[in-house]
C-alpha cells in the first residue's frame, strides 16, 4: 500500500486543567472506570459521564488471569461539563449497580447503559443497569431482558450499533476467556439478549480489548489479550446487513502496536486508540502510545504519518505529548473533534 500525504497523523495530547466545588465531585485518581459522551440537551450542554472503577491497585498495572487485584472498587457517578469544564459528583435516586470495575458502558440516547464488572464480591450480575438523565434528572433503573444473556463477565466490550443494537463481545466469565458476541435491540420489547452467529473472519477469544460504533453502524474491536496471555494488534469491524446477518471483517493495514487495557474511540471515520500494554504489563511506548486506525483507507497512522510495520520497543520517550498516553486502563469519549482522556495506571 502506497503512503498517503493527505492522510493528517495522529494527534497530540495536552492535559486539560478542570475545576469543582469540593473534593467530593472529583473523581479522583481512577482506573477500569468507563467514560461516555452524552450529547447536548435543550436544557445542559455535552456532558461525559464517568462511572466506577478503582481508586487503589494492589501489585502490578497488569495481572495473570482470573484475578485482576483491584482495589477501591467504587459505584459513584460523576459528571463533566465539557463548556465549563466542571466535575459534579452525582448521587442518582433508584437501586445503583454493585460497585464494579472493568465493566462496560454504552450509551442510549439520553441514557448510559452499564453491564457486568468485577468488584469486592467478585463477578457482578449481567443486569443491565440503566442512568437515565432525561429532564436532568438523574435516576438508576435495571433493565428487565426476557431469556438467556452474555452472563456475568468483566474486561468485555459493549457499544450501541446504528443507534439501536447494544452488542457486547468477548471479556472473561472467571473460567475462560471468551469469543462470543450478543446484540439487544432496544428498539423492541420485550428486552432480549440475540447471541449472534456472524458470517466472515471471525476474532479470537480476547480481553482487555477496545470496541467503538462508527456512525454508519460498524462495530470496530480492537485488540486484547488472548488466552495464552498474548497481546494481539489486530482490529476486526462486525456490521450487521440489510437482511439481519452479521459479519465479522479483519481490518487491514499494520498497527503500530499489539496491546490490551487501552482505550479506543472513533471519530468520524477514525478510530484513535491511545495507550495499553504489551506482554509482561509494559506500557505501550514511543510513536505507538497514540495510534488511529484510519477506516475510511484501511490505514494504520501513528504521528508521523502512515504506519507501515510495527513500532519496536523504543523505550520512554521525551515527546510531553506521547509520555501522557502511556497508560493502562484509562477510559476515553469524543465530543466533537475532541477526544478526552482520563485515569489510568501509569506505565
């Protein structure tokens, strides 16, 4: 594949100064939390909303299968405003969710939706818990879904595919890593779980990977960590066709590097994956720290342009802007053209 001037790098990251009323509305330091977009409102601006995760690790950044040693697992909820660029802890009415970490979020109109996790009690349910911001008024629901489900599972992926689908992939069930994908329209009621049998090439059995929805309804999965521990670099986009069937689709071009616990988010036609590990808990350094898998040509780009073979080792680097993105198990969201980037372990 021939380079492609035209094809604008990955971008840099500055750290972004923010503000609130009491140490109680911060977040605080923070990792295996989720972080979602919510678009504006005719009454607030956009929003992200952050949600669980651990304040504390005890041992490593990166552990051995099952256990993943965290610790402070929290179930609170705070708000960012992106205009004022203001944190507000936020305390729902109804039953919260158990607290988790490494569970997943998506979100659902003017809503985020959260399943599984793992907490001090071990494996959360798969229920469905639902934060429902409609009139600005903050409140915790649980889903009620009909039939069988993806089960208790935490380092899994969840988004919303053509602003309808919920569809969770693969994550780890305490006994095995998984390769399974689920959908959930949320369009029809009575609630319920579809395990899908996509067409194509299909991805392995992984963890620890990213998934993020194009706005044309294609699911894009990327990375992990693979049964045997193996971090893995490919990214495979699933898209559901007009008569129902799903197909699963390896993405081409070289990345610059495998990882797993990054985080991963499109915008536009661009998915920017920043930070992670490779094997042994090593921090996914040098131009590969911040990454973008360019959808619309079938390219990988790193700052300097096209990747073409992966990235080695190249240790610390003294670039301000890479050094920010080496970390694990932070949480990312777009809003606009903006990406935001918060917590983590650092490498």
């Amino acid at each position: 594949m021939g380079s492609k001037p035209w094809l604008q790098p990955a971008p840099s990251y500055n750290p972004l100064e923010t503000y609130w009323d009491t140490e109680d509305d911060a977040p605080g330091p923070r990792c295996a939390h989720t972080l979602t977009a919510i678009a504006p409102t005719k009454s607030h601006g956009p929003r992200l909303i952050l949600f669980g995760g651990a304040t504390a690790i005890e041992g490593g950044a990166s552990s051995p299968i099952p256990g993943i040693r965290l610790a402070g697992v929290t179930n609170s909820v705070h708000s960012y405003d992106v205009l004022t660029r203001k944190w507000t802890r936020i305390r729902p009415v109804g039953e919260p969710p158990s607290p988790r970490a490494a569970h997943a979020a998506a979100v659902v109109g003017t809503m985020v939706v959260f399943q599984g996790g793992i907490g001090p009690a071990g494996h959360s349910t798969d229920d469905l818990y639902v934060l429902d911001m409609s009139n600005d008024k903050f409140k915790w629901h649980r889903l009620v879904v009909q039939g069988d489900g993806p089960g208790p599972r935490y380092g899994h992926v969840m988004d919303l595919v053509a602003q309808r689908y919920l569809v969770t992939v693969s994550g780890n069930d305490g006994k095995k890593v998984l390769s399974d994908a689920w959908a959930l329209d949320t369009a029809q009621k009575p609630y319920a779980w579809q395990r899908l049998n996509p067409e194509g090439d299909k991805p392995s059995a992984r963890m620890y990977a990213t998934a993020s929805a194009r706005s044309d309804g294609m699911f894009l999965l990327c990375g992990g960590r693979d049964t045997s521990g193996t971090p893995l670099a490919d990214a495979y986009g699933l898209l559901m066709h007009r008569n129902g069937q799903w197909e699963w689709t390896l993405a081409p071009g070289v990345a610059p590097s495998s990882r797993y616990q990054h985080a991963s988010v499109f915008v536009g036609a661009r998915l920017h994956v920043t930070g992670g590990v490779v094997r042994g808990g090593r921090a996914v350094d040098g131009e590969a720290a911040a990454a973008v898998l360019d959808t619309a040509a079938g390219v990988w780009l790193d700052r300097h342009g096209l990747v073409t073979a992966p990235h080695g080792s190249k240790g610390q680097t003294e670039e301000p802007a890479l050094e920010l993105m080496r970390r694990c198990r932070h949480a990312a969201a777009s809003v606009g053209v903006r990406l935001y980037v918060y917590g983590g372990l650092r490498g």
